[in-house]
C-alpha cells in the first residue's frame, strides 16, 4: 500500500543560503518607523536562481504569503510563528527553521521602542549587491519594484524580556 504524505519536506537551510537582517528606520511627521529587511546572498547550494524557490519555502511554512500589496498585520496575530525579540544591543527574528540575530542600529532600536513593532520586508529575490551596511543600497533594494513585488510583508510586534 502506498501512502502520500501532506507534511513539506524538511527545510533545508543549505537552500537558502546566507540570510542577511538590515534594519533601518523611516522618518514621518509621527516620528520614526522601524524596518526589517530579510534576505539571501543567494550563496545557497543552488546559487542565486534557487533562491527565490528556498525563500518562498520557507515564508509559506511561516504562513506569510509573498507579492502583491498586502502587508500583514502580525499584531494581531498571536499565533504568527515569526518573532520579534529585542534586547540592549541586540534582535532576533525567528521563525520555523531560522533564528537570525542582528546588532540594532541606536534609531532603529529608539524607533522599536517607541512603536513597539517593526515592519518586516522579507524578500524572495538575492541580493543585489552592494555592502549591506550601507544605507542607500539597503533603501534602494527594499524600495525597488521587483524586490516589493516578490516579498513577504508583516508589521512585528516586538518582544522583550522580562526581568
């Protein structure tokens, strides 16, 4: 008897390759807006043409869909399995199969601490270049059409720890 099982195959970080956090803040006249860009390197075992299939994997398991306009409210969502947690000099974001931990420049995290959520762009597309500390290249690419219309979208409530 065969048996056809519904489960995903198990995610395969090796698909993925390098995963990168860049968080920069947006200024507007109610103050400052948090952002989180996510992406590849595309430096995975399939290079940079596997990407977009490996990323896209592993935002379904999460339950986010990618492209389009919408942009996920996760603050009203307690059982979204994607995290926000922010310490003294430090953030994480996890979600199924991905602990990805990144040091938060000092308005970012002011910007955080003041809303007390971030905006995630999760991008499918690798990539595209440039040193992913600088500030205009990380604007360029999360603003660009392509990458908007390829990525997943969430507002983050933050998590903290208690003392």
């Amino acid at each position: 008897m065969t048996s056809i099982s519904t489960d995903p195959r198990p995610l395969r970080t090796a698909d993925l390759g390098t995963l990168v956090i860049m968080c920069w803040s947006r200024e507007t006249p109610d103050g400052d807006v948090p952002f989180l860009l996510a992406c590849s390197l595309g430096d995975g075992e399939g290079g940079p043409e596997a990407t977009p299939a490996a990323v896209e994997g592993l935002l379904s398991r999460s339950g986010l869909a990618v492209g389009g306009d919408t942009v996920l409210d996760g603050t009203v969502l307690p059982d979204l399995p994607i995290g926000l947690l922010v310490v003294p000099g430090a953030a994480a974001l996890t979600m199924p199969g991905i602990n990805a931990q990144f040091v938060p420049t000092p308005r970012w995290r002011a910007a955080v601490d003041e809303r007390r959520f971030a905006c995630l762009i999760f991008a499918t597309r690798p990539w595209a270049g440039g040193e992913t500390g600088d500030g205009a290249a990380v604007a360029a690419f999360a603003n660009d059409k392509e990458t908007l219309a390829t990525a997943a979208q969430v507002v983050l409530p933050v998590r903290s720890l208690r003392t």
